[in-house]
C-alpha cells in the first residue's frame, strides 16, 4: 500500500480528476504487484486456488488436476501480452468493470472491452 501511495503521488500531475480516483489507484497498484510478482519469479496461485475448489484432504487425484489446472492458467495468464494481461487482472483479480479499467488505463471503454474478449 505504501508503494501504491508513493506511485500516486508521483504520478498526481497525470491523474485526470474526471476519472473514478479509485480505479486509478488499483491500476497503480496492479502494476506495482505485476512488477514485484515478476521480479521475484513467483506466481500468484492462491486465489486461482480457492476459486477452483482446492480438495487436496479428500481427494489426491482432483487435487492435482486441480493445481494444473492452476498453474495452465496461471501460465496462460502470463504468457499474454501486456495489453491484454494488465484489463485481464483489473477485471478478475480486483473485480473492476470495463468502463473502470478504461478510465484507470487512459484507453477507450471499447478497446478495453475488445481486450478484454482476446485475453
């Protein structure tokens, strides 16, 4: 949160107030955690984890087809192009509409939306 607070306030001469404050934030704050998650070689499969329904203590079998299916996606998720991975995480992973992303990312709600579509 410090980090996202630091980027803010360098980046406050950018920020155009029509635009929802919040999104503008998040979208610092997914970049920051893109760039950290990058440098540190991790991937972030907790929450694709729990979405998919982790059972590991009742079943062994589904808990591996589940933790590839974890890291498939995970992988698919990172292969893409910047473009296309930075409207994919603002809409699943911090539930930001098209309309949010657009104004967060300075893109046309459209763009966004056909982004959004070919992640």
């Amino acid at each position: 949160m410090q980090a996202t607070s630091l980027g803010a306030l360098r980046a406050a001469a950018r920020y155009d107030g029509s635009r929802p404050l919040l999104a503008w934030l998040a979208a610092i704050l997914a970049h920051r955690a893109s760039d950290l998650r990058r440098r540190a070689g991790l991937r972030a499969t907790r929450p694709l984890e729990e979405a998919a329904g982790m059972a590991a203590d009742d079943d062994p079998t589904r808990a591996a087809a589940d933790h590839e299916l974890v890291e498939r996606v995970t992988s698919a998720i990172d292969a893409l192009a910047e473009p296309y991975r930075e409207v994919l995480v603002l809409r699943t992973a911090y539930g930001l509409t098209p309309t949010e992303i657009a104004h967060a990312l300075g893109r046309a709600p459209g763009t966004v939306r056909m982004q959004l579509a070919r992640a």
